[in-house]
C-alpha cells in the first residue's frame, strides 16, 4: 500500500503550531524554575533547620543551635559545589566563569578587551554570584541568631518569610565590597574569594572570546575604559 504523501502546512498551520511548541517549552522551563527553588529552599533551608534540631536535647542554647544550623547549610553548600566541580561539563562551566571574571576585572583595570589581556587578568572577583551565596549564608545566621521563635512552625516560615530580606542585606554588602578598598570590607570579602577557587577555572583561549564576544554583546566597554584611564592618571 503506498503511504500518503503528507501534505505542507499552511502559513495558518504552521503559526499554530510553533505558538503550541512555544507555550510547552514555556511550561517545561517554568516548571523546571520552580522544582529548583523547591530543592534550594529544602536542601540549603530546610534541612539544615532540621538536622539542627536533632541537638536540641543535648544543646539548649537556641544561639548556639542557630550557630549549628547555619554551619551545616555552609558544609552542605560547599560540598555541593566541591561534589559537582567533579564533573566534566560541570567543570567547563567553571572554566568560563572564569573567562566571565577575567574580562570584567580586564576592563576594570582600564585595559583593552583583548584576548592576551584578559588572560593574565584575575579569575576572581568580589561581586561575584558564588561570593553573594556565601554572604547570604553567613547573614543568615546572624539573623536566625537574634530573632527567637519558639513554635517550630513558625520557625520555618520565618525562615521562608526573611528570604528575600536576608538577600537584599547581603546584595547590599557586595555592592559595597565592589566599590570599596577598604581594609574590613577586604577582609570580610575574603571567604567569597576562596570559594571561587571551586567555582572558577583557569578558562582557554577559546573560552576567552566567548567572554570578549559577551561583553561587547551587551556593554560598549571602550568609553568606560578610558573613563578609568583618566581617573587613575
């Protein structure tokens, strides 16, 4: 039996068809944001809380188990981020982060966006999203320190509830620490840079003008350079 020729769509068709694919495609990424805003707030939120509370017979200060539960979400982050820099592909994104970091602290030098440049510039950066994690880790016990609850319900909402504050703090702290040399500020930025040690790679000459194409891609880089230029002359 000859198989029918399947006829072509019509320009009608054909717009239906790509608005159904759009709107799946839409659905599967909004989808795929919210399961992970679910795992982050359980994984780093909720089960350090948890296991925290597994002390509480044996430590009865709430200080101290505050303390306790924003150490174990700090080991749980860096073994995340340790565990999965284990990975190949996982690694080659590091190795462009770093291609990132090299080109924004090329052009915060005042030097031009060239390859041989961006090389021998640092991997590290202080306004990085790594370092902004970390701060946000570290607000987060001082502030689960000196708010007490005692309903344990109530406990976990405020946790949830104080997200977006504790984030806005520590957006605030790396704004600073971007535009400031001061010597505390240097120091308190310091555990975010080490941890970039996980989080960058050395990237190669390839990853470096995907970096360059990036920048130009969005941000006319000359004028701020020379801009630079002249207030370090």
């Amino acid at each position: 039996m000859d198989e029918k020729k399947k006829e072509p769509m019509t320009e009608e068709e054909r717009r239906r068809q790509e608005q159904k694919e759009k709107k799946q495609e839409n659905a599967m990424m909004g989808g795929t944001v919210v399961l992970s805003i679910v795992l982050a707030v359980a994984v780093f939120m909720m089960l350090p809380y948890y296991l925290s509370t597994l002390f509480q017979k044996v430590i009865t200060s709430q200080w101290v188990i505050a303390l306790l539960e924003g150490v174990i979400r700090l080991v749980i982050f860096i073994g995340y981020v340790a565990l999965i820099s284990l990975m190949k592909d996982i690694r080659r994104v590091y190795m462009y982060h770093g291609a990132e970091h090299k080109c924004i602290n090329c052009i915060e030098h005042g030097m031009d966006l060239t390859v041989d440049n961006v090389r021998k510039s640092s991997r590290f950066h202080k306004r990085c999203g790594t370092s902004f994690l970390l701060i946000v880790m570290l607000v987060s016990i001082l502030f689960f320190m000196f708010i007490r609850v005692d309903s344990p319900i109530l406990r976990v909402v405020l946790r949830l509830l104080l997200i977006p504050v504790i984030a806005g703090v520590s957006y605030e702290f790396i704004r600073l620490a971007g535009r400031s040399d001061n010597a505390v500020v240097n120091l308190l930025s310091k555990p975010g840079l080490w941890l970039q040690g996980l989080t960058t790679k050395e990237p190669d000459d390839e990853m470096i003008e995907v970096g360059i194409a990036s920048v130009e891609a969005v941000f006319d880089w000359k004028p701020y350079v020379e801009e630079i230029r002249r207030e370090m002359k």
